[in-house]
C-alpha cells in the first residue's frame, strides 16, 4: 500500500491506495469519530462491495446503515440528494456520525454534498470504486450536484477525513468505465508530467488490460500531481484551474447531449482533442504535438469526434461553466505539452476550432 497526505494543515488527510483495502479495519479506524456510519452507495456498487465495509465497519463497533441510490449521471439531482437526507434523518444521523462514500464520481460528489450540507457538515470518507474517482474526483474536496444547464454548478468544497483506494475494485469496470478514468489520467500528464505522458505511451496497451501494477502507478501519480495542486490552491483561485483542461468543452458536451449519453470521461477525452486544437489555433502547440495527443486520446479508447452542433449551440452551452467570468469563457490550453494556463480567447478562435475539428460546418 501506498499513502499520498493531502497537505491542508489541521485539515490534512490521507489517501491510501493499494489491493484488498477495503476489509482493513486499521485504516478507517483513525477516522470515524462516533459509533454511526452511513454507506452511500448506488444499486450497482451495493451488489458489489457494501457488505465487507459494512462488516468492516462492524467489527469496529460501528452501527451501520445503507443508503442505495440509482446508478447515472442523470441522476445526479436535487432529488437523489435528497434521498441521503431522507436517510440521514429517518435514522438518527448525527455530528458525530460519518458518511462512507462507496462509488464512483456521481456517489463521491453527491454524498460529499450531502456531508457538506447536513448539520452544516460532517466528516465523510471517499471510498471510490472507479478509475476516474481514484484518480481525480475522490481527492480535492469538490462535491456538488448537476442542472439541466451546467454540470456540477451547484456543490460545495467539502474534504473528506480518508480516501481509501482499493485497486481490487477496477477488475469489474466496463471498459468504456475504464477508458473514462484513463482521461483524467492522461489530462495529469498533459498539463504537469511530461514523464507521465510519455510512461502511458509506453504502457497503453497494459493499462487497457486492466494490469494492476500499470493502474497502481498511474493512481499514485495522479494523486500526487491532484495533491500538490489542491494543497497549493484549494478554492480554485489559481492553478486548480488546470485540472480543468478539456472539462469546458468536455461538460458541455455532457450537458448538450444529455447527462449519461457520454461518461464524463469520454466526454473530457474529446474536450482534450478540442481544447489542445484550441492550444494550436492559439500559437502554442505544433500540429505534431496535437496530434500526438490526439493518438493517445484514441489508444486510450476515449471518443475524438465531437457532436455536430451549431457555434451558437457550443457558445452557450460552455457559457454555463464554472470558470466563466462576468459572462467570458476561459480556456484552459496548453503552452506546450505538460505546462497549461487559463485564459480567456476570442470568438473567431473558438469558431476556428470547432471548424477544424469537425464539431461544427461552415
């Protein structure tokens, strides 16, 4: 096992992240602050792994409950959140008790959200069963909700106590699930590790097959990179804003096409091939290193071909994203491969790129 700190002074917390975690007793321990735990989780993941935490959590003197949301994106709703509540309330929830995050992004966001919320907040541990959890959504605070006209546009910064990372949970993912962690894989490497991108060039091909050594040292390294960044700007002032790369264009191509047509990874997958496009058009990356990152992308299993919309369909569709500014859109675009920034770029450049990438005719 292996243990990155999220470095937030009195608020620093471990991720752990390894094979057959999720029956170790001793890392949750340290954690829990009552005798009242709540498992968050959906129908999918429940069949999978609620019950060796729950016994987990058990043999620790625990009094355990289960909350089981439906599975999707689409369900990521003022409605579904509701349901924790429903939950949390109906049996006794507590400020001492803490909330186990099981699942994926959707869980991971929605019960953060929801442990933000309750009684002004309360501890929670992120347990998360996908690659794209492991690797970027568990760690950093971010929890929140979808709307009909943005992703992720309603939330709150709430850290969690522990991320525990069980390797073992990334043998069962669908591919297209897989795939979809790989993108926030690649989108560390192509903002801040040259060396990354270039060990997922080399090792393309074991990462697909779900190798576990390959997935451990990507997890790690991701967690390492997401780390060093949260800890330098947590609210997102800053250089948080990189992590971003590919997400203006990748959430609008989730919120146009309708919440679960696309994962969120395939979706920033082709944000990436627009927005490093977008990196050229602007002078900054060679046609070459374009389509460098664009042979990864496509090795990687992740779509390049965006939906044939109108300009005007992807203009408003991105101008609901968080990083918009007093009604102006920033990018975030490569300088050149492993260093990004944020920036704010003008119309025809953005026209310009939706051309040249067959997401829009002339």
């Amino acid at each position: 096992m292996k243990t990155i700190h999220v470095d937030l002074g009195s608020r620093t917390y471990p991720i752990y992240v390894g094979a057959n975690l999720l029956t170790q007793g001793p890392l949750y321990q340290p954690h829990l602050i009552g005798k009242n735990c709540f498992i968050v989780t959906n129908s999918t993941i429940e069949k999978l792994y609620a019950e060796q935490v729950h016994q987990t959590l058990e043999s620790l003197g625990q009094k355990v409950f289960r909350i089981i949301l439906p599975d999707g994106e689409n369900f990521k709703t003022w409605q579904t959140l509701q349901l924790i509540f429903d939950g949390l309330l109906e049996f006794g929830a507590d400020r001492k008790t803490t909330i186990i995050a099981l699942g994926g992004g959707v869980i991971g966001d929605m019960a953060g959200f929801a442990a933000a919320s309750f009684m002004r907040g309360i501890h929670f541990i992120q347990i998360p069963t996908t690659l794209l959890a492991q690797v970027d959504s568990s760690v950093g605070g971010k929890t929140g909700i979808n709307h009909p006209l943005g992703k992720n546009m309603i939330g709150a910064f709430h850290q969690p106590v522990a991320v525990i990372a069980d390797l073992n949970t990334l043998t069962t993912l669908p591919p297209r699930e897989l795939a979809a962690g790989l993108a926030e894989v690649l989108k560390h490497g192509a903002i801040a590790d040259l060396d990354l991108l270039s060990w997922i060039e080399k090792n393309t091909d074991l990462l697909n097959a779900y190798d576990l050594n390959a997935l451990e040292h990507v997890v790690v390294r991701s967690c390492e990179i997401k780390s060093a960044v949260v800890a330098a700007d947590e609210k997102e002032s800053g250089i948080r804003a990189h992590l971003n790369f590919g997400h203006t264009f990748g959430h609008a191509i989730e919120s146009g096409m309708g919440y679960g047509s696309w994962l969120h990874g395939e979706a920033v997958g082709c944000g990436m091939y627009l927005a490093a496009e977008l990196s050229h058009q602007l002078g900054y990356l060679t046609q070459a290193e374009v389509s460098h990152l664009t042979n990864l992308i496509k090795a990687l299993h992740l779509p390049t071909q965006p939906p044939l919309w109108t300009l005007d369909q992807y203009i408003d569709l991105m101008s609901h994203d968080k990083k918009s500014h007093a009604g102006k859109i920033n990018y975030v675009v490569l300088k050149q491969l492993g260093q990004a920034d944020t920036q704010q770029v003008p119309p025809d450049m953005i026209e310009s790129t939706l051309l040249a990438t067959g997401a829009i005719k002339k």
